[in-house]
C-alpha cells in the first residue's frame, strides 16, 4: 500500500513530522536537537515559535509551539532510517510541493 502525503506549506511542527515520517516525536525531538547542537542547520533561522489555542481535556490552553522550515523538515528527513523518510518525487512545476511515500 502507497500513501502519498503533499506539504504545501514550508513549516510543521514536530507533531507533524512525526507523521509525516512515521517515526515517534521524540525521536523527531532527539534529531532536532543533534541537527542544531552539530550546528548543521541554525535554529533561529529554522524555527519560529506560533501560540495554539488547543484543548486538553475540558479547558482550552494556549502553548507556543515550535514550527521549523523547509530546512529543519529535510534535515530530519535525512537522520530518520523510515522508508516514508525518503523524498519520491519533487515537483517545482505544482508550487514546490514535496511528496513522501
């Protein structure tokens, strides 16, 4: 079974990476922070923090949450050993979509 997932926006937050490459958070966190601790990519210029409203059992609760761009995404993509890890195809032609199988 192929599934194809499109990103067309330049950044996704760790949760999403996750699924993306079907790996767990914390081992899209672990590789976050060996990818900026080696200095292979800069993290101010990668991640920018967005506040999200979510709910949490009853209440709703705001948290800053970590997004990373394009550069983070492929990094990660890189370090993780997961077939979907791997890009497929690029297609600049549909606006710079990335698609993963």
């Amino acid at each position: 079974m192929t599934q194809q997932i499109e990103i067309f926006t330049t950044q996704d937050g760790q949760a999403q990476m996750s699924l993306l490459f079907d790996t767990s958070t914390d081992n899209v966190s672990l590789h976050l922070k060996n990818i900026f601790h080696s200095l292979e990519i800069d993290e101010e210029a990668t991640t920018e923090e967005f506040s999200v409203v979510r709910e949490e059992g009853t209440r709703k609760v705001q948290r800053q949450l970590k997004h990373y761009n394009l550069d983070g995404i492929i990094s990660i993509g890189y370090r993780i050993s997961s077939r979907r890890a791997r890009p497929k195809e690029i297609d600049d032609s549909a606006g710079g979509a990335f698609y993963f199988t």
